[in-house]
C-alpha cells in the first residue's frame, strides 16, 4: 500500500485518541503492552520516577510556566507545575481525556483544535514537555507544524522536553517511530542531546532535551 493510500486510510489523530479514550478510559493513555497487572498508577509512578528528575535537572530557576503538550488526562501537569514552582498548562485536543484530568488551582488544561494553532500566546511558556505525543503525529508535515508551534510558544531560551519513542521497530497503526536524529532535525531551534532513557512496555523512550535560540 503506498503511504497515500495508508495515510487515508487512517483516522485523524484526534479520532483515533478519542475513540481510544472512550474505550479505554484514562488507561488509554498508556502503551497498550503494559502487562493488563500493572496498574495505571504503577506505571505513571515509573514515567514520573526518570521524567521528573531528568527535568529537574535542566531548570534554571527563572521558570514560570510549563505546558503540557497532549497532557491526556493530565498525568504530569500539576507535578510540572510543581516542579517549576509556577503555572501548569496542558493542552490536548480530545475532551474526554482533558475532563478526567484532576483540578489543580495551578493549572489550567486547554483543548486544541486539529489543524489549528496551539491555544497560547507567543513566548507565553518557559518549559515545553511531550511524553509520547509526537509519534502520534503521522500526516506528512504535522511534525514540521507543530515544531513550529512549540518554537511560538516556548519563549526564547526556553527549555523544550520531549520524551518519545524512538524504537526501530516498523511502525504501527496509528504510532510513528522517530530516531532521536530526526526530532533533532525537526527541532533544530531547541539543540536536542539525550538526557534520559527508559523502558516502557518494551518501547525505547529517549528524553531529548534542549533550550530554544528563539
Ligand atoms: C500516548 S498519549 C500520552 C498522553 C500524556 N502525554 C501522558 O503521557 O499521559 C498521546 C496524547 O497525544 C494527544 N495528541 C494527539 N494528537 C495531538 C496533537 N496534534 N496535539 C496535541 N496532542 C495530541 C492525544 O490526544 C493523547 O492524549
């Protein structure tokens, strides 16, 4: 099947997300090769023991707001808000996973619209975090608009985190694997250099981190 053809076939990002979430619940956020034992707070207290620290590391102080890009059901916001001792903002575009995102009085969750701008201001963020949302992006030129949305966004000297996968595996119905070579192609602004590695359910996660030249 050529990749046309394959790319038609396929539903959009948000009607796939959706579709999972109303079958899945807030499990539909996770890889779907956890072992059906582990409990989803068993494996967000895994993501949270790398992801948290490795940010940690990379702050600066000065930061006042983070965003959540395709927080889901907000899993991370309020710990990154947290950790930046400022404002949370995650941004997802499917409504049945942002309503089961706990309230925080430092948080707001925004939804996104396909094919549109990302809900924030220019410059309005200090720290951007993706935990395995850019693998989702499959239509030619998605991942080069959003990039581009992150780089609006994130103020410049901002930090940029993206945690992804970057298995070599063929890819999957609705998951592309990226190496940590192309991101850094893609988000050439932000220098990428792999601060983290981990396991999750067998697929490789690389935490690509770097800060925005603007
Ligand atoms: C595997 S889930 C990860 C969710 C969250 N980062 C977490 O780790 O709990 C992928 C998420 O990406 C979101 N997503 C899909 N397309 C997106 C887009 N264009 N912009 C932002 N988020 C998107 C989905 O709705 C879904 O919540």
């Amino acid at each position: 099947m050529s990749a046309g053809a394959r790319d038609r076939d396929r539903l959009s990002g948000h009607a796939y997300w959706q579709a999972r979430a109303q079958l899945m619940g807030a499990r539909a956020v996770v890889n779907v090769d956890h072992d059906a034992g582990a409990t989803l707070d068993a494996v967000t207290d895994g993501h949270r023991a790398v992801l948290l620290p490795a940010i940690a590391a990379l702050l600066d102080g000065s930061e006042r707001a983070v965003l959540d890009l395709g927080c889901g059901t907000g899993r991370f916001t309020a710990d990154l808000a947290a950790l930046i001792g400022g404002r949370g903002i995650g941004v997802d575009p499917v409504a049945e996973l942002l309503a089961l995102a706990p309230a925080s009085p430092d948080v707001d969750f925004r939804l996104s619209v396909e094919g549109e701008a990302l809900p924030l201001a220019d410059d309005e963020v200090d720290v951007v975090m993706t935990l395995t949302v850019l693998g989702g992006l499959l239509q030619p030129g998605e991942l080069e608009t959003m990039a581009a949305e992150v780089r609006r966004v994130l103020r410049p000297g901002g930090l940029l985190v993206l945690a992804e996968s970057v298995s070599e595996q063929a890819e999957v119905e609705h998951w592309t694997p990226r190496t940590a070579a192309e991101y850094a192609e893609v988000f050439a602004f932000a220098p990428l250099r792999e601060v983290a590695r981990f396991d999750d359910a067998g697929d490789p996660i690389s935490v690509l981190a770097g800060r925005s030249a603007g």
